[in-house]
C-alpha cells in the first residue's frame, strides 16, 4: 500500500483551488491563514469552521496528536491504530480494538474524504470532526483517558505545551486537541482516480470491464442511489439489514433520533479507495467487495426498517464481477493519501 506517499503539508499553499476557498468565511481568517488543500482531480472543496481554519502548524501538530499512543490510559493506543493509513486508514479487522484488548461492537470507519461528513460514527452521533475527535479518547472500551487527564498529560510534555501555545495562544486544551486532530485529518482525501481521468476526457483510463461496471453502478445495479456525488456517498443513514438480528439489532441511528423508521440504519460510507479498507459494512461482517455486491444482489436481510431502495437486483456473475472491478480500479486514487507517522514531540 505504500507505493506512494502523500504528505498533506506539501499540498498547503496560498493559492485557491478553482477559486473556492475551504473556509466558510475568510474574513475571519488571518491572511497568512489562508491555506487551502490542493483538492485531488474530482473532489469538491469542502467547508471548514470558521472557527478552526487551516494552517500547516495546527496539521502538524494534529498529525502528531493523532499517531500518538499517549493519548490512552495505558499508552498502547492511538487514533492511528484503530484508522491506520496501511489499512485503508481503518483496521483490516471486523470489530475496533482498544485498550486492554478490548472491543468494540463496529468496524472502524475509514477516515478517508471524512472531511465531507457532517455528522461522523456509523450512527452520526457526534457533529464534525471536531465534534468526533475527543469521543474515542474518553470512550472506556477504546483509548479509555477522560479528557482533563488528557489535557493535563499533554502539558506535562514541553514539546506540546510549546506547540500549543504557538497555535492556539493557550496551553493544551480540550477543544484544542479536537481542534487539531480535525484539521489533520481532513488532509486524508482521496481522488484523481481512473474515474475521474475518464470523466475529464480520458477514454483509455477505464478498463472495459470498468466501464461496464461503471455503467451497472449507475443503472442496473443502482449503487449510486445512495453512492452519489464526488465522494460516492449521499451522507445519509440506511437499513440494509446488514448483521440483523430480531433478538439482538444493533439499533443504529435510532440510537440518536429515536425515530422507529431509523433502526438499523446506519451512515453510507464513502466509496473512493475501498479497496484498502476491507472487512466491510457497520460489523465487518463482508470480507471481500465481492461479498457486498452479492449481498445487494440478493436484496440484502429483511426486516421492519428495511430500505425500499434494497431489491434484488438480478445480477449476472459476470456483472457482479464488473462492478467489483470498478470499485477496486475505477475509484482507486493515482495517489493513495499515506501518511507517515510523525516524530513526536
């Protein structure tokens, strides 16, 4: 997976992408701030709060917050090691394993293009990056540190303290650590890929096999009902009946609403470089793009909540095979978004 690396740092300049400006509004953003992320070839410049503007020492020092295994009650886990950037920046497991082995109930998202999400977790409980970022470190079964503790660790380290002072004017806070965990991760973006280079003009850039997988995605096999827009997702919650079990569901985005009509759905995840970032679905329960497609051919699992989108869709195994294939190399990156982990301070 490393064949080529990304350093989100190297893409910060002062010039605005296609005129569009990443921040909701720039006269609230000190000029030399106004940095903005060359956006890969297909992708959509995204909003950032007003609050929280980019700038490439508040990356930084989110990168390092976020390969930091100090972050945990016990100092073995990190952002890093539930959404690795060598395993699609998600696990390579079912299920997210924090400390003292513990694990959770759900796979981990991939932070890939999660810049787009307004509301973050499989369920959307937490309002933007910033509004994610502390949950795992607090949480008991994952990183399992309360927050002032985690704060008051970090100032402890001089190399943070310093840090922190440098962009934020303050020492470690709560809302500084979200702050720039958030701002690192929405480097991670992934475009520029076949797909794209086809839809600028580039006949040759899909396979035929692509391209006819491409054509089922959008028609016969209706993928892009809720795989829609650049970053193949409608960010909206579905029932797909994925892992259903009438003793037992995973209530999903009831959980939140509490809405009958949201039970056992859950968040669409984005689809560019799914390739790397296997098992798949809320529970991991799919291991291979093979399995997912299969399993929407057959109309997914009934139940009560049940999209009316989810039908069987009458593949042939050749078809199944395509639209795997357009998957696996029409939406894989020219430049897949790897990161080094960082020197830490």
């Amino acid at each position: 997976m490393k064949e080529l690396t990304f350093r989100p740092l190297a893409f910060l300049n002062a010039v605005l992408v296609a005129g569009a400006s990443l921040m909701t509004t720039s006269s609230e953003v000190n000029a030399k701030e106004k940095n903005v992320l060359e956006l890969p070839l297909g992708l959509k410049a995204f909003k950032v709060p007003p609050d929280n503007p980019l700038t490439n020492a508040k990356i930084e020092l989110g990168k390092q917050l976020y390969f930091d295994k100090r972050l945990s009650s016990d100092n073995t886990v990190s952002c890093a090691s539930c959404h690795d950037p060598d395993k699609g920046w998600s696990n390579d497991a079912a299920f997210a394993t924090g400390v003292d082995g513990q694990m959770g109930g759900r796979s981990a998202p991939t932070i890939i293009n999660s810049a787009y999400f307004p509301l973050q977790f499989w369920d959307g409980r937490a309002k933007g990056l910033e509004g994610q970022a502390l949950g795992p470190i607090a949480n008991p079964i994952e990183m399992n540190l309360p927050i002032d503790k985690a704060v008051e660790k970090l100032n402890a380290i001089a190399g943070y303290k310093k840090q922190f002072r440098k962009v934020f004017k303050t020492d470690v806070t709560a809302d500084g650590i979200a702050k720039a965990i958030a701002s690192f991760e929405r480097t991670v973006l992934s475009g520029n890929a076949p797909y794209d280079q086809f839809k600028a003009g580039d006949e040759s850039a899909l396979s035929p096999s692509a391209k006819r997988g491409m054509d089922l995605f959008f028609n016969k096999a209706k993928c892009s009902a809720c795989h829609k827009g650049h970053s193949f997702t409608d960010l909206a919650f579905h029932n797909l009946g994925v892992g259903y079990d009438k003793d037992n569901p995973d209530i999903g985005r009831f959980q939140v609403t509490k809405l009958e009509g949201d039970k056992g759905s859950f968040k669409t995840p984005p689809l560019r470089d799914i390739h790397t970032s296997a098992p798949y679905m809320h529970d991991g329960s799919l291991k291979s793009l093979k399995e997912v497609v299969n399993f929407y051919n057959k109309g997914g699992v009934k139940n009560a909540q049940l999209d009316e989108e989810m039908k069987p869709l009458k593949l042939t195994e050749q078809e199944v095979e395509d639209l795997v294939v357009f998957m696996k190399e029409g939406l894989k990156s020219a430049r897949y978004p790897y990161v080094e982990p960082p020197e830490l301070p």
